[in-house]
C-alpha cells in the first residue's frame, strides 16, 4: 500500500517539475535545496502556531497555562536535546539522522491534527520538539560536510540562515492564511507533504558523512547537558509567566546552574567530552556564540510585541497582520543570503559590525517613534531597516562557528550554533516580555484604582470585578475584552457612562502596551550595543583558516571535490 502511494506521488506533476529543478543543479546545491525545505519546515513551526492559538482556545477552552505549554512543550525538548542529538549525528552519520528525525517530525505532525485534548495536543507538540532536535544540528552539518570550497561554504551557509529566517517571517502569514480556509489542524498538516517530498529527495541527494574516530559516548556529559539545559529551559519559561523570584523558578535556576557547571567541569577532565571546552578557548567561536546567542535573543524578543500592536492595536486581522510582517522578513532573508558577498567585500569583522550598528540606529528610531496611532509605512520601513542589519550578523557568525570546526565535529559544533539561538530567542521573549508586562501593569493598576473606573465596577458582583481585574492586568487582548463586557452588560441607564469608561480601559490598555515596548526596545538597544562593543574588542578582522577541506571523516563513497571556481549562486 505504502509503495502504491510512493508511487502515485512520485507520478505527480508538482513532483516531477521540483525533481527536475533539483536535478538541473549539481548534487552538493541540491543537497542543499532539501536540507533548506527541512529547514523551513522547522523555522516556521513555532510563528504559525502563535497564529492558532485562539482557535486552539476555543476548540479546547483550553487555559492559559495550557496554551503556554503547547508552545513550551516543543521549545523544551527541542533545546534540552540539541547537543545531544548533534554529538549523535557525528557518530552515527548525519544522513540516518536527518531522516530519522523527518519521520518523527511527519508522524508527530499528523498526530497533532487528531488530538482530541489539550494535553495529547501538549504531548505531540513534545514529540515534534524531539522530531526538530534530531533534524535541526543535521541540517547545518550537513551543509558544512558537503561543501569543501571556503568560499561555497560561506554562501550556502548564508542561503541556510536566509531560509531559518524566512522561516520565521512566513509563518504567520500561512498561519492566517490557513486559519482563514480551515481550522487549526491545517497549521500542522502543512507539514506533512513537505516532510515526505524533503524524505524522498534526501534520500536521493544527501550523501552521508559522520565521525570515523568518534570517541566512546560521553553519557554522563550527555545526563548533565539534557538535564542542565531542561531546568534552564524550564526556569525561563516559567518566569516569563508566573516572574522570577517565583519558588519553582528560582530552584530551576539553581538546578541548572549546578548541572550545567558540573558538565563544564566533567567535560573539562573526561578524555572523551561530548562538547570540547577547549572549544571555548578558541576567541571566533566564543565571540561568535556570544553575538548570536545576544543577537536572536534582541530579535525573538522584539518580535513577541509586533503581532499583537498590529491586531489589537492597528485593528488587522491575523492574515493581515502576517503579510505585514513578511517584508520585515524578507529583508533579513535577504541580507543574510547576501552577507557572503558583502564579507569578500568588506571584510568579516566590518560585515557583523556594519550589521549591528544597522540594526541599533533601527532600533533607537523605533524606540522614539513609536505610539498607538504610528503608521505602518513608517514601521515596516524601521523594522525592516534592523531586519537586514541582523542579517549581516547572523549569516557570518554562524559560518564562524562552523569554520572553526573539523567537519567530523560538524555535528556538535551545529547543535552548539543552534543551541545558542535557541537559548537566546527563549530568554529573549522571557526577558522581554516580563518588560513589557511589567510597564503594563503598574498602567493598568494605576487606571483600574481610578474614580470612573471604580464607579462602573461597583456595578457588577464583586466576584466579577475580581476576575475583570484579573484580565485586565493580564494582557492587552485581555483588557479588550473587558471593555467589550462593560460596554454590552452595564445597565441601560449608565450605558453612556460604560461606552466612555470601556474607551478609556482601551485607550489606556493601548498606551500602556506601547509604553512597555518602548522600554523593551531600549533595553534591546543596550543588549545590542553590548554586543557590538564585544565584537569591536574580540572579533578577528576575517574568518578563521578553514579545516574542513580534509576528507578523512566522510564516508568512502564521498569523494573529494576539486578545488574549482564557485558556482554563481544568490548573492553573487
């Protein structure tokens, strides 16, 4: 049956016209065409998600806790087991791998689309973080493995950043745009064709390559970075909701804290460490890792206030408010897939460093432009403006991490590159957020202690007013919909009275939002000026001397390429 419907597929015009493109290319390119559509799939998971939440709410009248962990859930396995999942990759060879974690990622997909519970929902979405994890550090290792010429290297690893980064951007716009044609199962089916046409083309154009001298496994450093990066994973996320100083957050913290400097140390003294501290004595890696890790933290936490100005406060639908974020997007996608070029041309260091002062002018701008009523020419622009500049930064610092790297390592030094984005995004919207939340809050407590407020509850139970109050100080959408309620439910005769305090709470709610991320944004611009002062200092002036040219961990079918011209691809 299973070979019937292969067949069936393969016979497909849509098939046949992409297996025709890839075949045009030479294999290393269409090697890297699948490993980007893996890509792409991953990068979009979490963005298209966020767009289906409420629909999620509904359907389940799910809690708000609930919701958090459908979103947790994956973000937690997935970062817990990167390294893991990595060092594995290097032993067992990254093709095996990447398969296997596309299967996962395919089943755990189309088992999210018959969940009838919130928790069978929460368990999927765990499923497919552990799908990602496996998938994710072979993607970029796979790509380091299969191009030998630096310069090769340098773009394809810049088309890899490019389309992570893409990734994200179109996510909300096929979230809407989904949501507006099916329901929300549709966010997770998407998936599926794409992981079978990316398994039946990897298994055709990836050729494999793994560790030849891969030592004995490490299992206690693999036990210590599993639990060490779940606590810490779990203390942010957990602060960003319940705040920082909460019992269960302060001992996640101090777990982690322990854990992961007992894999420092075990690592530091093994003979067969999993992740190599010596890898941290080499500054291009350090500084790098550092950049990135600050970088993605600024660019994940800056998106988490853009989807609900652009909803809540502009008005736009969710289709509406993700095609207006995909020039911002696209933007990035772009100067990342042509930082290769502007690196031969300006240099590495001048690259990351023109990127981050880019991206800091855009950010201070923003800071002091923006109100309830900006426009959104104005935004896009701005934004946009900080987009390319993170793209000059991300591309040439992970191709960086990677350089710096033999290719029988190229494995760990991956998960190690996606670890820090992981790490930095989820700390990022954590960090960010409680900003945010925090300015929210004490606005919104000052107004709900007001006379008009004050005199429109006493109308209703006490119970009620309680839980209004819950909701308001809750988030934006929250005190929107209390508005709403005060405006339908208060008697007819102090209806001119509710229509006045309900424009006030929203009014207020709004101002109080866009007060939050101004705050937020100038914290970024100290988060990114930090980080620009750090490279200026430590940042070698071009990219370390490749090592990857050797051959000795590929596999014997894979032969040596001759060292030729680079193929003309984008950017050049």
């Amino acid at each position: 049956m299973a070979g019937c419907f292969i067949y069936f597929f393969q016979k497909q015009p849509a098939f046949i016209i992409l297996r025709g493109i890839i075949c045009m290319l030479e294999r290393r390119w269409a090697s890297l065409i699948v490993v980007c559509s893996a890509l792409l799939v991953i990068s979009l998971d979490n963005t298209i998600l966020h767009i289906a939440l409420p629909a999620i709410q509904s359907n389940f009248n799910a809690s708000l806790s609930e919701l958090q962990w459908i979103i947790s859930s994956y973000v937690l396995v997935f970062a817990s087991l990167l390294l893991t999942m990595g060092t594995i990759g290097d032993r067992l060879g990254r093709k095996p791998i990447f398969i296997a974690g596309m299967v996962l990622f395919g089943i755990a997909s189309l088992a999210a689309t018959l969940t009838r519970s919130t928790g069978m929902l929460i368990a999927t979405r765990a499923l497919m973080g552990l799908g990602a994890a496996v998938v994710m550090p072979a993607t970029l290792s796979t790509v380091t493995a299969t191009f030998h010429n630096p310069r090769e290297r340098a773009q394809a690893i810049a088309i890899w950043a490019a389309v992570f980064g893409l990734g994200v951007g179109i996510g909300p716009v096929m979230g809407g745009f989904l949501l507006e044609h099916f329901n929300w199962h549709a966010v997770f089916l998407i998936n599926v064709p794409v992981v079978f046409i990316t398994l039946l083309a990897g298994q055709r154009y990836i050729d494999n390559s793994y560790d030849e001298a891969a030592a004995p496994v490490d299992a206690i450093g693999v036990v210590l970075s599993i639990c060490g990066l779940f606590a810490l994973v779990y203390g942010i996320i957990e602060a960003g909701v319940k705040g920082w100083g909460a019992p269960d957050v302060v001992l996640a913290f101090s777990l982690a804290v322990l854990l992961l400097l007992y894999f420092a140390c075990w690592e530091g003294i093994t003979d067969n460490p999993m992740l190599p501290i010596s890898l941290f004595q080499n500054p291009t890696f350090s500084v790098a890792s550092v950049s990135l890790g600050l970088v993605t933290f600024v660019m994940f936490g800056l998106l988490l206030m853009l989807s609900p100005f652009l909803q809540l406060i502009q008005g736009y639908t969710p289709l509406e408010t993700g095609l207006k974020l995909l020039p911002i997007a696209l933007f990035g996608a772009l100067s990342a897939a042509l930082s290769a070029r502007v690196v031969r041309i300006l240099g590495l260091k001048t690259t990351i460093l023109t990127g981050l002062l880019i991206t800091i002018i855009s950010m201070i701008v923003s800071a002091e432009s923006i109100s309830v009523h900006v426009s959104y020419g104005w935004i896009v622009f701005v934004l946009s403006l900080g987009s390319f500049g993170l793209g000059l930064v991300v591309s040439p610092s992970t191709n960086m991490i990677m350089s710096t790297l033999p290719a029988n390592k190229a494995g760990i030094g991956s998960a190690m590159n996606d670890t820090t984005r992981q790490l930095g995004g989820t700390l990022g919207v954590a960090v960010i957020g409680t900003i945010i939340n925090g300015v929210y809050i004490d606005n919104m407590n000052t107004l709900m202690n007001s006379a008009p407020i004050q005199a429109v509850m006493n109308l209703f139970p006490a119970d009620q007013v309680e839980q209004a109050v819950q909701y308001v100080r809750s988030s934006l959408q929250g005190a929107h919909g209390v508005a709403a309620e005060i405006l339908t439910q208060s008697p007819e005769n102090m209806r001119q009275i509710a229509g006045r305090v309900s424009d006030l709470l929203i009014t207020n709610s709004n101002q109080a939002f866009v007060t939050g991320s101004a705050h937020a944004l100038w914290f970024g611009v100290i988060i990114m000026i930090a980080t620009t002062l750090f490279a200026l200092w430590l940042l070698p002036e071009s990219a370390p001397t490749s090592v990857h040219d050797h051959t000795t961990s590929y596999l014997p079918h894979i032969e040596p390429e001759v060292e030729r011209e680079a193929v003309p691809v984008i950017g050049d």
